[in-house]
C-alpha cells in the first residue's frame, strides 16, 4: 500500500515527534508499505525515509524543481518524481496515496492534508485521512472540526474519511479498518 505522509522538514520543539517519526516509518517498512512524501533530506522528513528504508520498505519522493533546485532531494530515494510545480507535487502525492497521514509540521503539512480532506468530502477518493501524535499537536484542529461541524459547516458524514490518531498502532488500524471496507 502506498501511504502518503505530510510532516515537518524541521525538526520541532520535542523530541517526541522524531520518536513518533521513526516508529511510523518502522511500521510501513515493516509492513511492506511504500512511503509516498515530499522528497527531501531535512528534519522530520529525512527521518521518516531513512527510517521506512532502514525496515525494508520503499520510499518515492516527489519534488518540485524549485525545491530541487536548492539541493534538498534525499539522497537514497527508491524512486524520485520530478514536478514543475508545488500543485503538481501535491496533486502527485495526492493521485499516490492509498492512505494519508500527517504527522506534526507546519503549514505546509496542514495545506497538503486539508486538500486531500477536501477530495475525501468531495468523493473523489474514499481513503483515511489521519492526523497522527501522540503529544496533542492537533487536539486544537480536532475542536476546531468539531466546531465546524457543530456550526453546520461541514456534514459529520462528510468527515467520516477525518481521524486522529494517538499512537502508529491507532493508525495503523484506522487503515487496516478502511482496507477492510
């Protein structure tokens, strides 16, 4: 299965986010899957590919030019996808996943899952979208979607793609749930 994951290409603050990195990327190269994400070497990023790497899995990178261009790519990519522009690298990314998953990182990570959220709510795919940490990094988004569908902005079965997941394992089922279906 091809897993998309949105995370940082820093670091952030805790330590807890690289530890949830490694046991995500552990987890789809453990489990066969291929890491679909945005290509470069830095922060959480390069943790997440090493690691998916490091337990056998396979990891495909998609960059724009203008990213590649400043010497970010990954070094040691099973398959590197050149795009021309941000939107294509998201609407690859996007037209790869058979699931998607954000991790923490900033708002670069949240555009890329608020799009597929989108797609998700307008049917044009049927796959989780999961936003994974087990520090609350995204407990204030969750009350704010719960707000939006309290306030009648967003139909709660129009969210039903929508998870958040305290730990890899919680996510891992959410997908396995989904694959089921």
């Amino acid at each position: 299965m091809n897993i998309t994951v949105f995370l940082g290409s820093n670091f952030g603050n805790d330590p807890a986010y690289r530890k949830l990195t490694e046991e995500l990327g552990a987890w789809i190269g453990d489990h066969g899957h291929t890491l679909v994400y945005g290509g470069a070497k830095w922060g959480l990023m390069g943790v997440l590919a090493d690691t998916v790497l490091a337990h056998g899995g396979q990891v495909i990178g998609v960059m724009p030019d203008i990213i590649a261009a400043r010497g970010q790519i990954y070094p040691h990519l099973s398959e590197l996808i050149r795009t021309e522009t941000m939107a294509e690298r998201k609407t690859t990314m996007n037209r790869l996943g058979e699931a998607y998953i954000a991790l923490p990182g900033g708002p670069g990570t949240l555009e890329e899952i608020a799009e597929v959220i989108s797609q998700a709510r307008l049917q044009v795919h049927s796959h989780p979208c999961i936003f994974l940490s087990d520090t609350g990094f995204y407990e204030p988004l969750k009350q704010y979607m719960d707000a939006m569908i309290r306030e009648g902005f967003w139909k709660a079965e129009e969210a039903r793609h929508v998870h958040f997941a305290g730990s890899v394992q919680e996510a891992a089922e959410i997908i396995l749930d989904k694959v089921a279906e």
